[in-house]
C-alpha cells in the first residue's frame, strides 16, 4: 500500500505533463490552421476577377505585387507540411471522432492549397497577358501621334497662282506620305477600348 502511494505522485505528475504536451500541440495545431486559413482568405481577396474592368495604367505595378505576395509558395507549403506534423503528433490522443475530422481537414487542406495556387498562376499569366496588350497599345499610340503630327498640313490662303500650285502641291505630299505610314489600321480600334478599359 505505501509502494503504492509513493508511486502515485509520479505517475499523476507523468500524467499532467503528458496532458500539457498534448494540449500545447492541439494549440499549436489551431495557431498554424489559423495562419493558413487567413493567408488563403487574403489571396482570394488578390485573386478576385477584374468586375470594374482592367486598371492597364497600373497593371505593371499589380504584376509585380502579384508576383512578390506569390513568391511565398516554399513557405506556404512549409506550413501545410508543419500542420500535417502537429496533426500526426496529436494522432494517438484524440477520440475516434477527432480523428476523422482532423484527417478530413488534411485532404480540405491540400486541396485548398492545390487551388489557390493554381489560381494564382492563372491570375499571373492573365496579368502578364495584360501587360503585353498594354505595352503593344503604347507602342500603337505613339506611332498614331507621330504619323498625325507629320500630317499636320499648314491652313493657308494663296494670293496668286503659284501659291495654289505650291499649296495643292504641300497637300499632295502630304497625301502620299499618309499613304506610306505602315501602323496596323487594324489595331486603332483598340485604342478607344483600352482608354474605356483603363479609365473605368
């Protein structure tokens, strides 16, 4: 009986620190599900569709925003392998129950991971895509107003004969040079959808 006493304390006292190991890692396991729900609620907020249309004047900036934010691929997934550590740690003390919702919530997670992720790489191209069309449209614009600044033709009154001749002369000129001006007719369309799109 007094074996029995004496053994006692020691073995409540392994048992509480068994009970504070567990507790601490179930806490630990919530801390990390914490982050990572918070981190993938705020990449969706980023990954939201463009409903007021595409901001093109920034696009750049939003690229390289969505990159930086992005580029925490490695560190995210150090987070999904750390919750499926403390998940696998806390295995043997949970019920039947427990059991099944944490492996449950490890299938959700992964998943969820997987998606994001994917979507971001979409979002990505998409905006690169943008960026292309936006540089692409610069470049149109410039052309269009160096080919109408060239065309420019002086308002003028001649007096004489002459002067019509040399006037009639300037518009020709004028005329053949509008001729060989090589801008892709085809694309100035597009510069009133990307000042519509880019203004919205």
């Amino acid at each position: 009986m007094n074996a029995l006493l004496h053994s006692m304390p020691a073995e409540l006292e392994e048992r509480r620190r068994y009970l504070e190991d567990n507790k601490d890692k179930r806490l630990q396991y919530d801390s990390l599900v914490e982050r990572l729900n918070n981190w993938v609620e705020e990449a969706q907020l980023k990954l939201r569709p463009f409903e007021a249309g595409v901001d093109f004047h920034n696009v750049q900036t939003e690229l390289d925003e969505h990159r930086k934010y992005f580029s925490q691929e490695t560190k995210l997934r150090d987070l999904l392998d750390k919750i499926h550590d403390t998940a696998n740690k806390i295995w043997a003390s949970l019920d039947q129950a427990d059991q099944d919702k944490v492996g449950h919530e490890q299938e959700f997670f992964n998943q969820l991971v997987k998606n994001t992720l994917n979507s971001a790489h979409s979002k990505q191209a998409e905006l690169e895509e943008h960026l292309k069309k936006w540089k692409a449209f610069r470049e149109l614009h410039a052309k269009a107003k160096e080919a109408v600044t060239a065309l420019v033709v002086e308002t003028e009154r001649p007096s004489s004969l002459a002067g019509v001749k040399g006037a009639i002369a300037r518009v020709d000129a004028a005329s053949r040079q509008a001729q060989q001006v090589e801008i892709p007719i085809a694309g100035l369309p597009h510069l009133v959808t990307f000042r519509q799109k880019s203004r919205s």
